[in-house]
C-alpha cells in the first residue's frame, strides 16, 4: 500500500515538473550556392558525429523564464551537414572521395556536431526574444602531420512576434545553420590548398 502511495506521488512530481508542450521545428536541406571561384581538387569527407545528448529535443519555449514547450525536431542533423557541405564542395567545383584514401595529397575533413539550439521567451514583448544558437568542430588532415581544428558558431538574437512564432524560429534557425555551414565551408576552402 505505501509503495503504491510513493509511486502516485513521485509520478505527480515528475508530470507536474515536465515541461506541458512539445512544439516541433524542422529545417529544410540547404540549398547550394553558386560558387564565385571555381576550384578544383579532391577532398574526403570523412565521417560527422553529432556529440549532443539529446538529438531531438532543440531548444525551449520560455514564459518569464519557466519552460511552456520543448522544441522539438525530426530534422537529422549529421545528414543535413553532409548534404550542405557535399553540395557547396560539389558546385566549387572539388571532386569528393567518401572512401577512406591514403593519400597524403588528398584534405580529409571530418565534423563534429556540438550545438543546435533555440530559445524563445514568450514574455518578452520588446527585445531579443529568440536566441538560436550553432556550434561545430571541423577537423582537417592535410598530409601526414597537418592537421587543423577549428570551432565554428554562431549565436544570432532577434525578436520576433508572438503570432507564428513556431516558423519565424524554423526560419532563424534555418538561417544560423546556413551560415555555419557557409563558414565551414570557408574554412575547408582556406586550408586545402
């Protein structure tokens, strides 16, 4: 009888302490940009993880600083960079390898995931309401003992109405990934050669 009573309670307490909705925000593939340098080249890409705890759970609906709803995403994150990164390596002109290659000539880059998030405080009626949040690490191997690590991010605040907020926070963080994956990019382009 006391067990069933302790159980009652503690599911009172975790259900009265979860967070009440779940808004779902997903992103659409990033479209390659036509390149402004042609370049050539081969490079491997090697593989993406995604070092977050949570890979579905992105960011948080927050009304005076208490969480209404979790954002939520069906987006795979580790597919969407390969597909941005491959798309832009592919209109620059570069021929892409996916097979491991000993060859000291050929750039191996590889990518860790280590940010996607987004916050929206409700409350907040003037201001920067919206934070969304990016972070990568970007590995590159160029001969037997080059290699370069970058950290790359971006942090974008703005405010943005109540009314539609689920898309307005897909558009901004559909926006920061596209930057991140355009300053990846960059990176790739400024220690292959």
């Amino acid at each position: 009888m006391r067990r069933g009573i302790w159980l009652f309670i503690a599911l009172l307490v975790t259900t009265g302490c979860a967070p009440k909705a779940v808004e779902t925000v997903d992103v659409s593939p990033y479209a390659a940009k036509p390149a402004a340098f042609k370049k050539s080249g081969t490079i491997y890409v090697g593989h993406f993880t995604d070092t977050r705890k949570n890979k579905k759970i992105i960011g948080y609906i927050l009304s005076d600083g208490k969480v209404e709803a979790r954002l939520q995403t069906q987006t795979d994150f580790l597919k969407w960079f390969r597909q941005a990164l491959v798309g832009a390596l592919k209109e620059e002109g570069c021929k892409l390898v996916d097979k491991r290659v000993y060859n000291d000539q050929i750039p191996r880059i590889y990518l860790h995931i280590d940010k996607v998030e987004a916050r929206y405080d409700r409350a907040q009626l003037t201001g920067e309401n919206l934070k969304t949040e990016v972070r990568v690490t970007l590995l590159l191997f160029h001969g037997k003992d080059s290699k370069v690590i970058k950290k790359i991010g971006l942090v974008e605040k703005k405010w943005i109405p109540p009314v539609g907020a689920s898309k307005a926070i897909e558009n901004a963080l559909q926006k920061t990934l596209e930057q991140v994956a355009d300053m990846v990019v960059e990176q790739i382009d400024a220690y292959r050669f």
